[in-house]
C-alpha cells in the first residue's frame, strides 16, 4: 500500500507541515502553520490556507491533524483547519506553565480531540500508523510511524543529519531523556524514511526535511549511533550556549496549548495574548 506526502514550507519559520494519505483519500496533516506577524501582531492564514488548497485539489478528506509537540517557534493552524475541513486535533502530553491562564483554564489536554499514548496504533483512512512518544526536546513530542509504508514524522527529535537534533533548554525539555528517545527511533529498520519539522540549513545548502534511520545514524554529528549519553548530553549543552528564544516562542506556546485556538475577545471585541515579562 501507497502513502502519498505532500510538503509545505513557511520560510519565516523554516517550518515544514506535511499532508499524508492514503488510496483511499483519507488523510492527515501534520503540524500546521498559522502565519504571525510579531510586529503588528496579526495573524493570518496563508499557509494553512495552501494545505486547505491542496486537500480541496485533491478531493481527500481530512481525518486527523497531528501536532509532533507544542511547538515553539510557530503558531498552530489546528483550530483553523479543523473549523475548515472537520477531523479531530491530537497530540501526546502537554505543557501550561507560565501564562497564568486563569483557573478556568483546562489543564488536562481537553482541547485537543485526542491525546495519544505511547505505542497506540490508530488510522489514518487505510493506513496504519502507530504513536511512539519521543520526549526530550519537548515533554510532548510524538513520532507519528506508518507502520507498512516505513514512514516516521519525527518533528524536532532528530533533524537533517548535519545538524542534529531539537534543542532541549526551553520548557521543560531534557537531553538526557531525548537521548532515550532518539534509541527508540534508532530501534526501527535503516530504510524507514524519517520527515522533520523544521530545517536550519548549515553552509548555506537548501532547506531539506526526509532522512532515513541509517542516515541519523551514520552521519547526525550529536547523535550517531554508539555515541554514548554522557557524550550526547555534553554536545547538546554546548550547542545550546548562547542560543536565542524562538522568535515566536512567547505568543506560538499560550495559543498551541490550546490546539491552536486563539483567546477569546474581551469586553472590547479585541483578542490579547499575554507576554510574561522579565522571566527569561
């Protein structure tokens, strides 16, 4: 059986969302972008807007948005495309700390449809796909497998093999755990493909996002295969010294704990995000 992967990329964020289907035209979107624009604080719809394009093109129906972790350098379009098209929000576990999102704010994951756990097979339409929960990077990452087509959306785990991995210093994040993570991917054939979520292309090469285990493997500078923990853990601290925030880490997390639904209007019809001062 066929999966069939169509790749859109938002250049502002390097973010890559990923519409996958199967013969039967049910399909799945995986981490959707919806644009920010930081200094004038608008948000708009022109990536997600392309997906809905594409999906509309190619007659599928949506079963599931996905979301690999709550991310942080991009606002969700999960809400939207669920308003637009129907199909159910999921992700694994994840965090609200920080925002003060006031005592009638769920704490238990329940705006999302669904919350996967480790090792849960589900389907996308007739492909058989399978959670393996992938922590390290963030406490909520999730690596969504296609189980026969040998296809594994990895999101920030691992990254294009010359550059590494996630980062593990914001929110709750952990090197040592994404490390254990990482083994469990290795566990899978050489051949799987693996597709990231994002791209920070090294010596100026173009943006790519598919890898396969062998290629993590042999080539990941932080996380080949045989190197130890100690090791891993030591590389990833240095990489992190003196890294900036996401740009968009601030508004992205407080709306993507909400599966990407904006906060409601206030009295004066005007939606506010909160901006946490002097905490970083």
């Amino acid at each position: 059986m066929s999966a069939y992967i169509q790749s859109f990329i938002d250049p502002k964020t390097n973010t890559i969302s990923y519409i996958v289907y199967g013969e039967n035209k049910q399909c799945a979107v995986i981490d959707p972008v919806l644009n920010y624009d930081f200094a004038f604080a608008r948000t708009s719809t022109e990536a997600a807007d392309s997906i809905i394009e594409y999906i509309h093109k190619e007659n599928l129906t949506l079963l599931w948005i996905l979301e690999t972790h709550l991310h942080g350098d991009h606002l969700s379009a999960s809400n939207y495309l669920k308003k637009q098209l129907g199909g159910k929000t999921g992700i694994s576990t994840y965090l609200s700390q920080i925002y003060h999102l006031g005592i009638n704010f769920r704490t238990d994951g329940s705006q999302f449809d669904h919350l996967f756990t480790d090792g849960e097979l589900f389907q996308i339409g007739s492909l058989k796909a399978k959670a393996i929960h992938t922590p390290g990077h963030t406490p909520a990452c999730m690596t969504y497998y296609l189980i026969e087509e040998g296809i594994a959306f990895v999101g920030d785990t691992l990254l294009m093999p010359d550059y590494g991995t996630g980062r593990t210093d914001l929110f709750g994040g952990d090197a040592h755990i994404l490390y254990q993570s990482i083994q469990k991917i290795y566990q899978l054939p050489n051949e799987i493909r693996l597709f990231s979520c994002h791209d920070y292309p090294p010596n100026s090469r173009n943006l790519c996002w598919e890898s396969t285990v062998a290629d993590q493997k042999y080539h990941n500078p932080i996380a080949r295969q045989g190197i130890s923990e100690i090791e891993f853990v030591e590389k990833r601290k240095a990489k992190e010294q003196n890294l900036p925030n996401p740009s968009q880490i601030l508004p992205a997390l407080q709306v993507n704990i909400s599966a990407g639904e904006l906060p409601l209007p206030e009295s004066n019809n005007i939606t506010y995000l909160k901006i946490p001062l002097n905490q970083f």
